[in-house]
C-alpha cells in the first residue's frame, strides 16, 4: 500500500503548516509505507491577479473578506485533477492523506483521510465572528462537501472534533490528541531541571499575528527590570523591523527554518535555555509552538482558550495564567521567580502533559484507521 500525501506545501521542507507535513511524512516511511507527496499548488499568475486588487481592497478601503484565490472554484478545478491524477496512478488499496478540510475532493478510487486543524465554519463562527459572504458561502459549501465525502477526518482540536461531529452527517471525525512538533534526533538533556531554575530567559513565538503579546511582554519586562529583575526576552517568528523598541535584554530573531542546521540548533537551544514560555494572545496562543515550548519542560504563561482547556484539562498545573482583560502578566512572572518549589512542579507538569503526543503515538493511530 502506497500513501499519496496532499499537502500545500512540499513535505520535503520542515517549515510548511507548523512542520507537519514534513514528520507526517517522515514517520510514515519510518513505519515501511512508502510516501509520494503532491503539492496541491496555486496556479501563480492567476493567484497573482486575483489577490492583488483583494489585498488592496483590504488594506485601504477595510474589506473584510477570506476570499483569495485559494478559496475559488479555479483552484478546486485544479485540485481535482490532481485528486483524478492520483485514481489513475494508485493501486486500489492506495490510500490519499489530504492536508487541510478544502480539496481536493473524494476520487472515487482510492480511501480517503483529511487531516486539518478546523474547517472554514469553525474559523468564522469562532474566530472570525461574522457571517461568510456569498462567496465564501460557496467555497464553505464546497469545502462541506469534501468532508462529507471523506472515509475519515482526524482534527488536532478536541473542541474542534465536537463541533465537526455537530455540523456533519459523516461520523467519521476523530481526535487522536495532537502532535509535539519534534523530529527523533532532537534530545533533551538531563540537567533540564537546573538549566530552567537558574535561567532568567523568556521565550516568545509567534508570528506578526501575534505581535500585540510580543509588545505586552516587553513592556511588562522592561517594568519588571526597573524593579531589579534581570530578566532577557528572546522572540521568534517576528521580524525585528515590526519590534519598536531595542534593548539589550531584547532578541529578536526572526524566522528559524529548521530545515537549516543552524536555526535550529539556534530554536532548540532557546528552548532549553528558557524559564518561560510566554505568548499571551487572546484566543489563540501558537499552539504547536506551546506544546514544544511543554515538551522541554517549560512552564507557559497564556491567557485561557477554548483549545487549550479541553485538550489540557489540568492546564493550571503547568501554566500560568492571565487574564483576559486585566494586566497580571507581570504578576505572573513574579510567581515564576520568587517560588521555586511550585515553578519546578509546574517544569516536570508540562512535559507530563505534553509527552503523549508523540508522533510514533499518532502515527500508529492514524494507521489504525487504514
């Protein structure tokens, strides 16, 4: 049985959708499959000359809308032969493992699995709130129609499976937990415990979304400074021409490709050496971020969302928490500082909670299912 991998970006690179693809990949042939990827690319000239005036649109006259070219009948056409391209190519008991709940759509050859962290609805009624335009109606509507028709869909949210199993006839939908975000050869060492009692490093990712916690941690920490705590700020995944302000207590590094040796050695050794994981966003905090930032024992400090509460039920016990409105977050910080009993329990809670996820445990469940 050979496994065909959609994915909307090259498995071969770490960087595509939070790394995913690429270990989705690699431990599937660790497991014996063998893995053809397609990369269900965006014709570029049209998308090109379709975004263009959207993003305009947006910029200066205020436009709310989703609709780029991803989201047209154009590009679903083209995923679609991509999909048949595939029934030609396969054997029978061949199987196609699709990133994302949009395309392409069921060829009716081969099973079927879509694996994705929540459909075009969810983001609307949840994040977005507001109603879809007309058009959006429609790509929403196509979308529904590929997740009807799939033999299953595996989501990375426990809120997100509940809802899936609500909106949906197909009851096919499955939540196997989540994935921690780190290849075989990354290993933690075993003084991790003392290197986070002494540090005094806060890490930040996040990409510019997330801007606005990347600033409220920095104001909060340039005040804690003037109280005397000699605290560093390290951030990832913004570039260092959207920060204001320089310190130097303040590292702000960009982008890191694991992809490339040296990023990240650089992203796993600020990992290691951090007392703190800190992205205090509301709503949505770089999940797959916070679980590595878990899995190498790190406290976080976030404020509470939907995600976090139901797949980490006990999540007092390894963070902590601010909130929503009120401005604590130095408070919390403190905390970590002046009790270091209760901050090495909350170190040893965080990799207890994160360690199930591993990617040897999804990958074995997601071949249950063929």
């Amino acid at each position: 049985m050979k496994v065909y991998l959609c994915t909307t970006a090259t498995s071969k690179k770490y960087k595509s959708w939070s790394n995913i693809p690429y270990l989705l990949h690699k431990n599937f042939e660790r497991s014996g499959y063998k893995v053809k990827n397609f990369v269900l690319r965006e014709f570029q000239p049209i998308k090109f000359l379709f975004n263009l005036p959207v993003r305009v649109l947006i910029k200066f006259f205020g436009l709310k809308t989703t609709y780029y070219y991803v989201r047209t009948p154009l590009h679903f056409f083209f995923t679609y032969i991509y999909s048949q391209y595939i029934r030609f190519l396969s054997d029978d008991n061949d199987i196609m493992i699709v990133q994302g709940f949009s395309y392409p759509p069921h060829n009716n050859k081969n099973k079927m699995l879509i694996l994705g962290d929540w459909p075009s609805s969810y983001l609307f009624d949840h994040f977005l709130k507001r109603k879809p335009s007309k058009m959006e109606k429609r790509s929403i509507a196509r979308e529904d129609r590929v997740i009807e028709r799939a033999d299953a869909v595996v989501t990375l949210f426990p809120n997100v499976h509940k809802y899936m199993l609500n909106r949906y006839q197909n009851k096919n939908i499955y939540y196997f937990g989540n994935v921690v975000n780190i290849d075989a050869e990354v290993i933690i060492p075993l003084d991790i415990l003392t290197i986070k009692k002494k540090s005094q490093k806060i890490l930040f990712i996040g990409k510019p979304f997330y801007l606005a916690g990347a600033n409220e941690l920095i104001s909060a920490v340039e005040h804690l400074r003037g109280q005397g705590y000699k605290l560093n700020v390290d951030i990832v995944g913004i570039e260092p021409n959207l920060i204001n302000k320089k310190f130097d207590w303040l590292s702000v590094h960009g982008y890191l490709d694991k992809g490339k040796l040296a990023d990240k050695h650089k992203y796993y050794t600020l990992l290691k050496n951090a007392k703190l994981f800190i992205n205090t966003t509301p709503s949505w905090n770089a999940f797959q971020a916070t679980l590595e930032a878990m899995y190498f024992y790190t406290p976080i400090v976030v404020r509470v969302n939907e995600s976090l509460t139901q797949t980490f039920p006990k999540l007092e016990g390894f963070s902590y928490l601010v909130a929503e409105r009120n401005e604590d977050l130095e408070k919390e910080i403190i905390k970590s500082i002046e009790h270091s009993g209760e901050y090495l329990e909350k170190c040893k809670q965080a990799h207890k909670a994160a360690k199930p996820y591993t990617w040897e445990n999804f990958t074995q469940k997601l071949m249950e299912l063929f």
